[in-house]
C-alpha cells in the first residue's frame, strides 16, 4: 500500500542491463516513476493555477494515508489513429484502486485532466468498468472523481461503448453500494449521465461544470447567450436542477463533506451502517430524560398558525450532539433532506420547512424528498418525518409541469420503504399531502404528533368558505360584520377537527406527545423498531411513475 502521489520504488539514474535482475526491478521503478507522473510539469501547473488538485492529490486526500493500491497503473491505450501511437501514457488518464477511508474500504476511480484533458478512451473506460466490478463484488462504496472533457474523440465509437458500460454498472450496482460521484471540473456530454444515476453528487463553486451541450452549441441552435458557470455551474445544479447534492467552496470542503456522508452509509445493502457513541436516552421515562434543549421545543411553534419557523430548530435538537448533514440544502428549500444519528445509529430525516413557501410541497420538493426515501430504504436507514405541510403547492404551473406524477412519487417512496419509519407532525398536515408526508395510512410504524398539529381535509379558512357558505350569504344579507362571523365560524372548524385527537382517536396517531418529549419517543421507537421485518409482494420491479 502506498500513497498515490508517490511511486512504488524509486526511479534509477542510469538504465540498467533489464536483462538482469537487477535491471528488470529498475526498469519496474522507472514505468512506475511514469505512470505517477503521467501529466507533464506544465499540466499539471495550469490544474494548480485554477485551484485545482491532480487526480492522485485528490486520491490522497480523500484516503487514509498509505491506504491505497493502485490497479491497473500501466495500462495503456491501443489507439493508432491521428498520431495517437506517439504518446501512450501509462495509466491512460484515470487513476483507478482501492483503499480506506476511516478504516473502511472503498473502490476508487480519479480522472486525470493532465494526461489527454481527462478524455475517456477504450483502456480509460476499461479501467473505470474494472474497478467498478471490483466494488460491486466485494461490496463496497464506490467513489468516482470526476474531472474530464468528454469522449476521445480519436477512439471513435470505442469511447461511447465504454460510457455507456459505466452506465450500465452504476444502473446494477444502484441500491447495493453506495455510489458517490465528485465533478472536479468539468464533466460534459455522455459523462453526465454516471453521476446522475449515482447516490450522492457533490460540486465545487467555480471549478465544475456539468452540461450535455455546451454554450457555444447552445448559441449556434438557440441563439443563447449563456456562460459555463450560469449553465452548469456548481451553483446552478445545487440551486436549480437538484443534480447535485453539495456546493463545496473548494476540493477539501467537497472530498471533507464525502466523508462525512460516507459515515452515515453502510459499504453495502447487506450491511449495516456504522454505530457511534450516541446521546443516550436512557431506559427509564421519558420525563426523565428531558434537557433544557428540549424543553425549548415546547416555545418554538407559534400560536398564529400562519407564522413560519425553521423546522432546523426541531432536527437539532432531536438528533446526536445537534449534528445534521444536510443533503440537496440548496434546491427545493421547502423540504429538507439529511442525516443525523439518534442514540448513535445513522437515520435519514425529511421535513417540511415552513420557511420556505410555507412548507408546501411542489414538483421539486416532492421529487427531492422521493429519492431521499428511497435511497435511505434501499440501504437499511430508517427514516424520520417532520411533517408541517399545507398541501401542494396550487398554479397551472405545477399542474401543467406533472404535480400529479411528481408528487405521487413521494407516496410511491414512502408505501415502498420497509425500514423503520417515524412520523413526527408539529403542526400542519393538512389534505392529500398528509397522507403523503410518511402517513399511518403509507405504512408508517409510530406516528407522533404534538398538540399544536392541525390535521384536517382543509385549512379553517378555505372549510369555512366551503362550509358555512350559507351562513356566510345570509350573514351579508342581515347586513352582519360578516369578517367577524367568519371568525367565529373558523374557530369552531378549527375547535372541533383542526387538531390531533380526531386523528389519534381513530388510531392514525399513536400518540399525542409535548415537543420536550419528542427526542425521547423518537429514540424509543426507533429502539424498538431495530428489528423490524417486513417485505412487499413478489414482482420483478415495481412501476414508479417517473
């Protein structure tokens, strides 16, 4: 085992007999010494101008020192076309092996923008399939570092062959390793489409970029004028497509938030995820267990019902030592999506945050929260819900843009899940987007819900335009205050079924709790939860309406 940067063995001053001994270990040093530093000095200058790091920098930073084995290292391409013969590099522009990242291994790959741009050929793809099946076989998370121009284009249809392997490797290793890719530059055209299938995406502000055409493309079809960054920046993914995951401020924020993500996963869907030392909660009370932190929950839902809070406020203070990784935080705001760890184990958390457009769910947070589930289900993470929702987000354009498809996708993700599924409602659960949000109804084990929930068909406001239309006509007809009459007829909806005990008297809450005590239930049930099994009907895949 070795570091990345440095050759296994050192190069000899003079060439050596390699008819001897002696002369063939020599000769072994000197490939060795090339395939390290495969780029030349100039390359390897212009990727440090931009703030960049060379494939195997990035490979020692994200591994345990002395951790990785190299493969493949003097593969080299076969191509004899537009005077390709003339330069083959060992390595042929990608980096590719094995090694640990907090004692737990991973597979590997890392394209080299200093040999070829990082251009995939036959023997660069061969490479990347190889280690890819290695993962798959012994189980492990598998990390792709992402920096190249596209295809190689002197390799012809040999290079897209090999795309679309890598596709098919990422599509059957989906939901059996972790799959994490890092866009270290740029990552453009066919090349897209691997990291989109893959779990987790992660982006540098400035330095990724990832299109399937370009602008000047663009320009000369559309006529639009558009930049790298403004197009498939790292900012733009993050914000606006939701095809990545993080927008890192530079290589060590992005390969230090990779880690931190792959504590929370297990290496494979057979395996568990790692345990930490957690905030106990102890096997006595509830009330016995409660801190001055969670007592704060039981101030933090105002009394208007129509005054937002961060629902960060809740996670922090449910989870281990307030610590969340947040996963998408910049696209679809108004759910939130990440890990914490209750009493030490890793759980997946969802939340509406009614801060950002009232905790609604749209097309976008409805797709976010989808895929969040269902990669949480696929590798044995429970799931917990905080559900503050009004309902989907109303206008023709979340209608004419696929609402109804989109947001059966969620319901789809939760009626799928056989993990432990903890639903926590804080206040708001109102119409179809109740039954959505991790509902008794979808399958979920414990559902809790403070008294400050309102779970209702509507609203008080749009029941008493429905409910009382009569009473309402007759009022303005009397010449009444017909405002105040509105009022005293909204209290009286909200009084007799905008609340949680209509709900938990039928069973579909299991129990009403204060917030101080949610930390509490939610580590007890997921305790208990530990050891649930359950299964779904024999089928060959299910048909997610995607």
């Amino acid at each position: 085992m070795s570091s990345a940067t440095e050759p296994v063995g050192q190069p000899p001053v003079d060439v050596p007999d390699i008819h001897t001994t002696a002369g063939k270990l020599a000769d072994l040093y000197r490939r060795n010494d090339e395939a390290v530093h495969a780029g030349s000095a100039r390359a390897v200058a212009k990727q440090h101008a931009k703030g960049k790091n060379t494939a195997r920098e990035r490979i020692d930073m994200l591994l345990d020192p002395g951790s990785f084995v190299e493969l493949d290292e003097h593969a080299r391409h076969r191509s004899t076309n537009f005077g390709m013969d003339a330069n083959r590099p060992y390595g042929d522009g990608v980096v590719t092996g094995y090694g640990t990242v907090d004692g737990r291994k991973v597979c590997v790959f890392s394209q080299d923008f200093t040999v070829f741009g990082g251009s995939l050929g036959e023997v660069f793809g061969e490479k990347i399939v190889k280690v890819m099946d290695l993962a798959l076989k012994t189980g492990c998370p598998l990390i792709g570092i992402n920096d190249s121009g596209g295809a190689r284009i002197q390799e012809g249809v040999a290079a897209l062959g090999l795309y679309a392997e890598i596709f098919k490797r990422n599509t059957h290793a989906s939901g059996v390793i972790p799959q994490i890719s890092l866009i270290m530059g740029p990552c453009a055209g066919g090349a897209v489409y691997s990291p989109a299938i893959t779990d987790f995406t992660v982006m540098v502000d400035q330095t990724s970029h990832m299109f399937i055409t370009g602008p000047d493309v663009i320009k000369t079809v559309t006529g639009e004028d558009v930049t790298f960054e403004e197009l498939g920046g790292a900012r733009t993914h993050n914000s606006r497509s939701g095809n990545a995951h993080y927008l890192a401020t530079d290589e060590a924020d992005a390969i230090a938030y990779v880690k931190e993500l792959l504590s929370y996963l297990p290496s494979n869907n057979l395996a568990e995820a790692p345990v930490f030392e957690g905030s106990d909660t102890g096997t006595g009370s509830v009330a016995e267990s409660i801190t001055d932190a969670d007592r704060e929950l039981d101030a933090l839902v105002p009394d208007s019902p129509n005054q937002p809070y961060d629902m960060h406020e809740v996670i922090s203070r449910v989870v281990d030592d307030e610590e969340f990784l947040e996963v998408g935080a910049l696209f679809a705001p108004n759910i939130i999506t990440g890990y914490g760890r209750i009493e030490g184990h890793p759980v997946g958390v969802v939340a509406n945050q009614p801060t950002q457009f009232a905790g609604t769910l749209d097309i976008d947070a409805s797709e976010k929260a989808a895929r969040f589930v269902r990669t949480c289900d696929a590798f044995n993470i429970p799931v917990l819900t905080f559900v503050d929702v009004p309902g989907f987000l109303p206008g023709t354009d979340q209608e004419w843009n696929g609402i109804i498809r989109r947001g059966a996708k969620l319901l789809y993700a939760y009626a799928e899940a056989t993990v432990p599924l903890v639903t926590v409602i804080t206040r708001k659960a109102y119409g179809g987007a109740y039954d959505v949000m991790g509902s008794k109804h979808l399958g979920a084990d414990v559902n809790l819900a403070w008294p400050t929930a309102q779970i209702a068909v509507m609203g008080a406001q749009g029941a008493a335009n429905i409910l009382y239309r009569r009473q309402l006509a007759e009022a303005a007809d009397n010449g009444e205050d017909v405002e105040a009459v509105r009022a005293q007829l909204q209290q009286e909806y909200e009084d007799a079924l905008c609340n949680p005990y209509v709900a938990a008297e039928r069973g579909y809450v299991d129990s009403v709790i204060p917030p101080s005590y949610t930390r509490g239930y939610v580590a007890r049930s997921l305790r208990m939860l530990r050891d649930k099994r359950a299964s779904l009907p024999a089928k060959k895949h299910g048909n997610i309406p995607l």
